[in-house]
C-alpha cells in the first residue's frame, strides 16, 4: 500500500495565484465594461480628439456657436449671407460689397423711374419740369432722357436743361431749329449722387423765351448701387473748354 503525502499551499502561494487571476480578468472587464456615461468631459485631455475619430455628419449646425464665426471672405456661391466681401453668386445677402450675381441684397437693390409721354412746356426763365422722388437712401445713377419739339416756326437757339440731386448736378444746351426739317432733339442728362436720407431729383429747363419748346416722353430713372464713385477728370494734353457765354447760366 502506497501513501500519498498531501501538500498544502503555502499562503504566499494563494496570494500569488489571487494576484494572477485578478490581473487576467479583474483589469480587462474593467476595461470593456466600463459604466454607462461614465467618460465626460474631465476624462479626456485636450486636443485628443481628431478628425477620423470624430463620426461623418455627426456634428450639426446646432452643435456651433455662430458667434465665434467671422465674416466670410470669399464665396463661390451663398444662398444667405449676412456679410459677404466677395461673393460670385448669392441668393439672399444683406450686405454686399462686390456680388457677380444677386437675386436679392439689402445694399443695391432698388430702382425706381417716372415718366410723361404728353408735352411739358419749357418755361421761359430756368424752372422745374419734372421730379422723381426717390424714398430711401443710398447710392444712385439717376438719368433723364426726353425729346425737345419745337412747336413754333421761330428757332430757339437757347434752350438748357439742369438735372439736379442734392449737390450734383448735370447740364446740357441744345437748340431746337423752327424749320421741321430740324424740330426735334433728343435730351439726355445723367447724374449720380448719395442721397443720405430719401430725396428727389429734380430736372429744370428754359427755352430762353423763344420759340415754343415742349419735352415729349419724359422719363427719369433712378437706380441704386453697392458702391458710387464720381469724380472730375481733365482731358489729357489740352485745357478745359468752356461753351462762350453759357458758363454763367449754368452756375458754373
């Protein structure tokens, strides 16, 4: 008969084997199982969180403070923008500085016109004929196009006509013959002007007293621009020239 001697483990032995299987299994169920909403914004470090490990689409519009956002550049195409420097084509922009196309914008986007097709005698001293009011402020190329008849058989050698707004002003002289062969003349003057305030443009003529000048399909047209720059130039070479006479009638 054989005896078997029974070992008992030593207790520094038992701790070991706890310390092994703790570490087997104790370290990597904490590791996959961790606790529901348990990762916040104190467990991650700054700047840990790249762009492949952030879900496509995940982040939305409402996710984004439009506050930290600044004026946008340049812009190929816009369907609203609030500022926009540059843009080639927007919808909907409520300032624009330069916009290749814009359906809509709250800088440049009225135009506003009158006409008369009847005859409007030119009075004999420099006066009103006509006005277009125009009722918001901004920038704007205003012109006026009508033709001059001469219903009398005397010449008149001395007509004028001033379109007037604000400040600026545009003059032309003309002469409008008594022989029919000569009776007409087409009138055409252009102004641009900043109105700081709603305003009016004014167009005013005289015949001189002679003859019997009427303006026939008088139209006046406004339009209003993003930007409006108007100044003087001199013709390169040669001096200003001056029509003899009518410097003075015309305020100049």
């Amino acid at each position: 008969m054989r005896f078997f001697l029974k070992h008992h483990p030593s207790p520094a032995m038992v701790v070991a084997c706890i310390a092994l299987v703790f570490a087997m299994t104790g370290a990597g169920y904490a590791a996959i199982k961790l606790p529901r909403n348990s990762v916040g914004a104190k467990q991650l470090k700054a700047n840990v969180v790249s762009s492949p490990k952030v879900k496509d689409n995940a982040i939305t519009g409402a996710d984004v403070n439009e506050a930290s956002l600044g004026t946008v550049p340049s812009a190929t195409n816009a369907t609203n923008a609030t500022n926009a420097v540059n843009a080639t084509n927007a919808v909907n922009a409520t300032n624009a500085v330069h916009a290749a196309t814009a359906t809509s914008a709250g800088t440049a986007n009225a135009a506003y016109s009158t006409f008369h097709d009847n005859s409007i005698p030119l009075p004999d001293a420099p006066g009103p004929i006509a006005a277009l009011n125009i009722p918001a402020a901004g920038s704007y190329v205003i012109s006026v196009k009508f033709a001059a008849f001469n219903a009398s058989g005397a010449p008149s050698n001395s007509d004028t006509c001033t379109l007037t707004a604000g400040s600026d002003l545009d003059t032309t002289f003309f002469d409008v013959d008594g022989a029919s062969v000569d009776d007409q003349e087409v009138v055409v003057l252009q102004v641009a002007h900043q109105f700081g305030a709603p305003g009016q443009a004014v167009l005013s003529c005289t015949d001189g007293g002679a003859g019997l000048v009427v303006a026939v399909y008088t139209r006046i047209t406004a339009i209003q621009v993003a930007q409006l720059t108007s100044s003087a130039f001199s013709s390169p070479g040669s001096p200003d020239y001056r029509l003899p006479g009518k410097d003075a009638a015309a305020g100049r």
